[in-house]
C-alpha cells in the first residue's frame, strides 16, 4: 500500500497490521475502531465474524505519510512507525501508541486525549496546540521534541527522556570545544570531536567558534547564537533551531534535515557544498536541509547553491537576494516568502508551492 491514496475513506475497523502505507495520503480519513455487526434470531447484534482480526495499525510502517485530520479514536497503533508523517489536527483520542515512533512527526493541533504513549519515542517531533489530557507519555522518549503552547498538567511524565543539560556533563563546554578544535586542527590525531547529541543548548553563547563536524543531532539549540561560526559538514539533523542565529556562519555541507529553523537568522551565511579531498574519497559534498522548517526565517543575502532544500518549509521566509543555483527545491514551499532578486535558475522546482505567480509574472 506503498503510496495508497486513502484520502476521505471510511475504514473504520479495518486491520491494517503490518501494512506499509509508506508516504501514502490518509487525510481526514475515518480510522476509528469499529465492528461489523449483525442481527441475530432475537433482534440481538453480534459480530459478524467471531475471530476476526483486531482494528488498527499495529507494527505498520507509515512513514511519511500524510495523516492530517485523520480519525483514528479507539485504535490499536502499537509499535508502530510513523516517522515523518503529517499528523496535523488528527484525532487520537483513546489510541494505543505505545512504543510506536513518532520521529519527525507534525503533531500540531491533535488530540491525544486519554491516549497511551507510553515508551513511545518523539525524537524531533513538532508538538503545537497539542491537546495531551490525560495521555499516558510514560517512559516516553521526548528528547529532541519540540513543544509549542502545551500543557502538561494532566499528563503522566513518569520516566520519560529529555534533554541532557550541560551542567550535567563532567567537562566543561570550554574545554569541549578546545579539545574539538585540537581534533579539527590535527584531522582527528589529537582532541576530540565535540558530540553535544540530545543536549540542550538552548541560548548558548557560540558565536565564532569553530564546529566543523561536531555532532548537535536532536539537540535543543533553540536561541543558541552560532553568528560568524565555522561548521562546515557538522550533523544538526531533528535539532531545534527555532530563534537561533546563524549569521555569515559558514555551514558547507552541513546537514540540517528535519530541523526546525522557525524564526531564525541566517543572514548571508554559506550554505554551499564543499569540497572533499581525495584523500577522503574526493566530490563534492552538499548541504542537506531536506524536510526542514524554516517558516520566517531569515536567509536575505545568503548562499546556497547546490544545497538539497527537498521538502523545506520557507512560509513567510526572507530569501531576499538568496543564490538558490543548482539545488533541489521539489515540494518546497514558499508560500508568502520574500523572493525578491531570488535566484532559483537551474533548480528542481518540481511539486513546489508558492512559486507559480512569480513564474508567471517573470514571463510577463
């Protein structure tokens, strides 16, 4: 059912276990839990099949799928994945999810109401308007989770994951980056490579130090200033960069999938691709920000050619005079984005959103 266009269907109690509805459209499809039914001798009703198989998705893999608005109250979602999948305004009330994962996920405006996500893991997931009453997140792993306007005071946090403080860590963040500059400076022979992985470092100070390859994945980097840093290839894929500020940082070949850049400042910085040496293989490395959000955002003036902004959210963004060459751009949207003196010639601008009006007047 790879790809399946559910869109609107009515499969109330259908057994979808160990389905793959990979990047398949379910929106505002009615999943609830449901059973046949049939009138017995006595006007009674009973189910019409006996043993059948129990509603739900349970161990199905429906990653990148485009779930919003769907109902799926009652239902069985054990174990399942749905890593990056569109869940905006979806109706999970009552729903079992335990251990099922939900990285990447678009939980906007959904109901979890009474809802068991217990051991479920939410690495880089977007929780906004989030309705959590009475919801199980016990044992849940929600570092790397982003959350937007939630209220927790019904929710049982028992045992979850978060975010790893600093004050935590046995060394100092000093001396961290002072080994990781030793093993940028010695290619690995001396130091150590900076890992701040799960960590929150949230309005940390890291304006003009050198980052190259230093690995933030799922961190919560959210305000943190990295302006005038240099962090050619460093991995901040799921980070939370909301509010964060970037600018004339050099960022060749770094990979920012799935992050979420919201309201940042990335005023003239290098998103380019680097070159690789032969020693390490040769080619050219590009920039990945595949599936990242970055609505308001600020990137006037910067450059990123040949970068891959697959899938990117750039609603509202600043590209003012931003040198997008040579990248992939397909189903990016940019709607309400300022594209004046934009440059997007030989990009793949296949499945974009926002861009016809700007084609049409060009042509003009």
């Amino acid at each position: 059912m790879i790809r399946a266009n559910l869109d609107r269907a009515d499969i109330r109690g259908a057994c979808l276990s160990g389905a793959n509805l990979t990047l398949a459209t379910l929106i505002d499809c009615n999943m609830r839990d449901g059973v046949l039914l049939r009138a017995g001798d006595k006007g009674d009703l009973t189910p019409y099949h006996k043993n059948e198989a129990t509603a739900g998705m349970e161990k199905a893999t429906v990653r990148g799928a485009n779930m919003s608005g769907a109902k799926v109250l009652d239902s069985v979602v054990v174990q399942t994945n749905l890593t990056d999948s569109n869940l905006k305004n979806a109706k999970f009330v009552r729903a079992n999810l335990s251990f099922s994962n939900l990285t990447g996920c678009n939980l906007e405006g959904i109901d979890f109401t009474d809802a068991n996500l217990s051991g479920a893991v939410f690495h880089g997931a977007v929780f906004t308007s989030t309705t959590l009453d009475g919801a199980d997140l016990s044992g849940a792993d929600l570092i790397g989770a982003m959350f937007d306007s939630i209220d927790f005071s019904k929710v049982d946090l028992s045992d979850t994951k978060i975010a790893k403080s600093l004050k935590s860590v046995d060394i100092s963040l000093k001396d961290i980056l002072g080994s990781h500059a030793k093993w940028v400076k010695t290619n690995g022979k001396e130091g150590r490579r900076a890992i701040f992985s799960k960590n929150d470092m949230s309005n940390q100070n890291l304006s003009g130090v050198n980052l190259s390859a230093a690995d933030f994945s799922l961190a919560n980097m959210k305000g943190a200033d990295l302006s005038k840093s240099e962090c050619l290839m460093a991995d901040f894929s799921y980070c939370d960069l909301r509010g964060s500020v970037f600018t004339r940082a050099d960022l060749r070949g770094v990979k920012f999938s799935c992050a979420n850049f919201s309201g940042a400042n990335l005023v003239a910085v290098d998103l380019s691709d680097v070159m690789i040496s032969s020693r390490a293989g040769g080619g050219e490395w590009r920039s990945n920000l595949d599936n990242a959000e970055l609505r308001g955002a600020l990137l006037n003036g910067s450059n990123c050619r040949n970068a891959d902004f697959t899938n990117c959210d750039f609603t509202e963004a600043n590209l003012r005079d931003a040198d997008f060459r040579g990248s992939l751009m397909t189903g990016a949207i940019f709607t309400g984005a300022d594209l004046r003196g934009t440059n997007l010639d030989n990009t793949d601008k296949r499945g974009t959103v926002g861009l016809t009006k700007i084609f049409d007047d060009d042509e003009d």
